[in-house]
C-alpha cells in the first residue's frame, strides 16, 4: 500500500511539473514571437501607417494572448498556489513596468548623483554639497518655495472662490462661466508662456508697445516697464501664468464637491439663522476639506516641479531660476550629468513627502465611505 502510494504521488508530481512545464512553455514561446514582430517592425521600411496598425493589433492581441497563456499557468498549480499567484498574474505586469520605468531609474540616477561630471569617477557627496550650497540652487530654492506658496495658494483660492459664486447663479450662466475658466487647461505650458510674453513684451519708451500690460500703462501716461527683468517682482509675474492655467482646475474639482453637499444641510442652517459667511466657513469648507487637500496638493507636486514657463520666458535669467531649470542647465549646457543627477534626487525628495501625505489622505477617504 504504501509502494502504491509513493507511485501515485510521483505521478501527481510528475503531471503537475509536466503540465506546468507546458504552460510555461506556451506564454514563453508567446513572449519570443511577440518580441521577433516587434523587432521586424521596428526595423521595416514599411509604411508607417501600416506599421503603426500591425502594431497596435498584434500589441493588444499580444497583451491579451500573455495574460490568458499567464492565468492558464497558475492553473496548473495546486490550489493552495493558485489562490496566492492568482492576483499577481494581473498586478503583476504593472508591478514590472513601474519598477522598470521608475524605480529603476530612481536608483540609476542617484548612483550617477555620486559620480563626477562625465560619470566615470566616484565623487560621494559632492553633487549634494553644490545642490544646497550653490547660489544658483539658493536662489532655485527661494523661487520655488515663492511658487509654492503664491502658486498654490492663489489657485485654490480663486478656484474655490469661483466654484462658490459659479454654483449661486443661473446654470446657463454658470455653464458659460465655468467653460471660460477652464479653457486655459487646453492650453500646454509653452503656448500659455507665449500667450504671456505678448502680455508683458517691452519696448523702449517713445516706440509703440505690443504688449498688453505696457499698452495700459502708457495709454494711461506712464513709463513703460521691462516687467520680466524686475526683480523679484518677474518671480510674481510668472506666477500669474501658472495660477491662470491652474485655476480652473482647481474650480472644476471644487465644484464637483460642492454639489455633493446636500441642499438640505443648508437650508436647515439658513432656517437657523446662519448667513451665507458662516454657511461658506462653518459648512461648506468643512464638507470639502478633503477635496481641498486633494487639489491643493496636486497643485504642490505640479509647483515643485515647474520648469516649462521659467524655460519658455526668462530661462531662469534675472533672478527667476528654479530647480527644474537649474537641473536642465547642469545636464544640457554644463553637461554635468552628477550635478544634474544631484539636483534631480533633490528634487525627488521634495516631491515625495507631499504624494506621501495625498495617498495618505485619499487613504483615509476611501476608509470613511466603507
């Protein structure tokens, strides 16, 4: 009995190596072809139209075939198995991607932080010695914490401001407003910056001025002004680029939450007394604390990171320079890929507390409607 056993144990084993064996076969082989096809299209001389339609149908047919070849692998597996690597075969991928893309890179970056400027010599802390020390990165840190708190502030306050007055007025005319507001979303960085750079364009005095912002001023008999050399007002006046593109973000969110307070709370506040002040800061602010939080820290990250209108209108000359830029300069101009790396570590770290705290939040959200 017990030779009968052990027999039909080996063969229990033996089957479930045997068919796990084929099924890592199948998504294997799967794999081969789909990359040999990926390569033929990326070195064919067909035309591109017809490369880019072979490609997303054998990409999503190839996506599709490795997920089923992949599930089709975990059944093979005892149930025990099956039930632990089950959720991995769809999270998993993900998993992978996002180690590649930016984990990966994360740790790539902060060993060329430790290298010198053409990345063959181990230099330790002297990129992060010149991050914090520098005057160029004194004056990056200065900027954007004036962003991060003008940028931000600014944005979620007329965001919220306009959502407020948007929602107390005819629906038409709240549609028409809100539309207005959110339109410079549509509008990327750079086009927002040239948008402004008509705005404060200077011309010397005497010559007729084609920017808005001096076309006032003289119309009004005053000097025109360089604004975007003042400083540290150009600091502010790029500011206002920013919170432009932002406020309407932040208004449509805001809103959305505002109309998720039931009218009946209100009513029975009104009822009791309350003016539309006390409504405003003892109810409504309350009832979208989370969503303000939400945005605001969005807002932050977006800030923390700001580099395309500094770029596209002063390049960080004149006092206006920013992490983002400062690190552009040390990779693309100094060609100083350890500083570069250094300063892009830095700003990393910054960034990270702030989506640390937004995870958090939304954490404690999704647990409040359970």
């Amino acid at each position: 009995m017990q030779r009968v056993g052990e027999m039909r144990g080996f063969q229990w084993l033996a089957a479930t190596l045997g068919r796990l064996a084929v099924s890592l076969f199948v998504p294997g082989l799967t794999f081969l072809v789909l990359w040999r096809v990926f390569i033929f299209l990326r070195d064919t001389q067909a035309p591109q139209w017809l490369t880019a339609g072979i490609a997303i149908v054998w990409g999503v047919g190839g996506v599709m075939a490795l997920f089923l070849l992949a599930n089709l692998v975990v059944e093979q597996l005892p149930a025990r198995w099956k039930t632990r690597l089950t959720p991995f075969v769809f999270v998993g991928p993900a998993l992978v991607i996002l180690s590649w893309y930016l984990a990966l890179p994360t740790v790539r970056t902060f060993y060329a932080s430790l290298l010198d400027a053409r990345g063959e010599r181990f230099v330790g802390l002297a990129n992060y010695v010149y991050a914090f020390t520098s005057d160029a990165m004194l004056e990056s840190f200065r900027n954007n914490l004036l962003w991060l708190v003008v940028g931000t502030g600014f944005s979620v306050g007329f965001g919220l401001l306009i959502a407020v007055l948007a929602d107390r007025t005819h629906p038409a005319f709240e549609t028409f407003i809100k539309a207005l507001i959110f339109m410079p979303m549509a509008i990327s960085m750079v086009g927002a910056s040239v948008i402004w750079k008509f705005v404060y364009e200077f011309r010397p005095p005497g010559a007729e001025q084609i920017g808005l912002l001096n076309a006032i001023v003289t119309a009004l008999g005053r000097q025109p002004r360089a604004w975007l050399l003042m400083q540290p007002w150009n600091t502010l006046f790029l500011i206002v680029i920013l919170i432009w593109l932002q406020t309407g973000y932040a208004m449509v969110i805001i809103s959305a939450a505002i109309k998720g307070i039931p009218d009946e709370l209100l009513e029975a506040a009104r009822i009791d007394g309350a003016n539309e002040v006390q409504i405003f800061f003892k109810i409504i602010i309350p009832s979208i604390r989370g969503t303000l939080i939400t945005v605001s820290t969005t807002i932050v990250i977006f800030t923390l990171k700001i580099f395309d209108i500094v770029q596209a209108m002063t390049g960080g000359n004149y006092g206006t320079q920013v992490i983002a830029n400062e690190q552009y300069n040390q990779m693309f101009r100094a060609f100083h890929f350890g500083r570069g790396a250094a300063i892009a570590i830095v700003l990393f770290i910054a960034v990270v507390p702030v989506m640390w705290y937004n995870l958090r939040q939304f954490a404690q959200q999704t647990e409040a409607f359970r």
